[in-house]
C-alpha cells in the first residue's frame, strides 16, 4: 500500500527505480509524460500558442465609460420591456377574464418586476462606482429570487380570495420574457 501511495506521488512508477507493477497501476492511454499529445516534447507545449496572436485589449477610461453607459442602457431598455409585457399580459387578462384576471396578473407581473428592478439599481450602481464583480452580481441574482418567491407568497396568502392563479402565472411569465420584445424589435444586442 505504501509502495503504490510512494508511485503515485512521483508520476505513476516514474523514473528510474520505476517496480514492475507501476505498469499496471497506470489508466490505459496514459503516458508517463501525463496526457499530452503523442510525439510532443514537454518543451513544445508552450510552442503551442502563438504570443504574437494574443492580443491584450487595453481600455481607456473613455472607453471604460462609454460601456458602462451602454451597459446601464440595456439595463433600463430590459427594465422597460419587462415593464411593457406585464402590463400587456394585465390587459389581456383583464379583457379575457375581467378585472380581477387583470389585477391577479398585474400582480403576479409585480412579483417579478419588482425585485428585478431593485436588482438593476444595483447593479448600475455598482457598475458606476466600479465595483461591480461576479460575487455582486450572484448575491444579487439569489437575493432577487428569493424576494421574488417571498412575494409570489404573500400574494397567495394576501389575496387568496380573489386572486386568479393562471392570470397571475401569465403575468409572472411574459414578465420574465421581457427580453422576447427586445429581441422582436432587435434591440438585444
């Protein structure tokens, strides 16, 4: 046993005291040189990538801002079709089903659109004073389904009375393909 931990801390039987049972030991396919490509030299790995075909894209802080800006952009542009399919599916609820169709739906559009667009601000915010990271963006995005879960709760419990449960599904879902309008419009980039 301790053989076999001994071989496997120097590459699998490298070497020259390599035993004989090494051999064994080692997957099929595998080399002792690791899993690099048959006839290459441990050398020629780094001759692999080109240096001169790397290019570093260096920004200046015009450029850095003008893609803030445009990212703020489709934040907003997001924002608003969201907006403008909830209100759509409240309308068709309401015309479909009545007012209280239309109401259910306006709410469960709300229990979306709400969290997503505290979750915007903050992300514009953070993208404006330069602090936005992924560990910003993935606290946000949990903290926003839990809101928006919370929410879809408390609607069930708040108005369980005259609440439409497919009405306020539709809302919630064409709020969510919010982003469906800006592909139609081609504004998606």
């Amino acid at each position: 046993m301790r053989q076999n931990s001994m071989q496997q801390q120097q590459g699998l039987g490298q070497g020259p005291g390599q035993s004989p049972g090494a051999e064994s030991l080692r997957p099929e396919g595998l080399r002792p040189e690791g899993l690099r490509p048959q006839g290459l030299r441990p050398s020629q790995d780094q001759d692999l990538i080109d240096p001169d075909a790397v290019e570093v894209l260096v920004l200046s802080d015009a450029d850095r801002a003008a893609l803030n800006a445009q990212a703020s952009r489709g934040l907003l542009l997001a924002l608003a079709a969201q907006g403008a399919m909830g209100l759509a599916a409240a309308v068709i609820a309401g015309v479909v089903g009545g007012a209280a169709a239309g109401w259910s739906a306006l709410a469960g559009a709300g229990a979306y659109f709400i969290p997503n667009a505290l979750f915007a601000l903050r992300l514009a915010v953070s993208v404006r004073a330069g602090k936005a990271s992924p560990f910003t963006f993935l606290s946000g995005e949990l903290i926003k389904l839990f809101a928006t879960a919370l929410l879809l709760w408390l609607l069930s419990r708040v108005t369980h009375d005259w609440l439409v449960w497919p009405a306020a599904l539709l809302g919630l879902i064409l709020t969510l393909k919010g982003y469906l309008l800006l592909l139609m419009f081609r504004r998606l980039s």
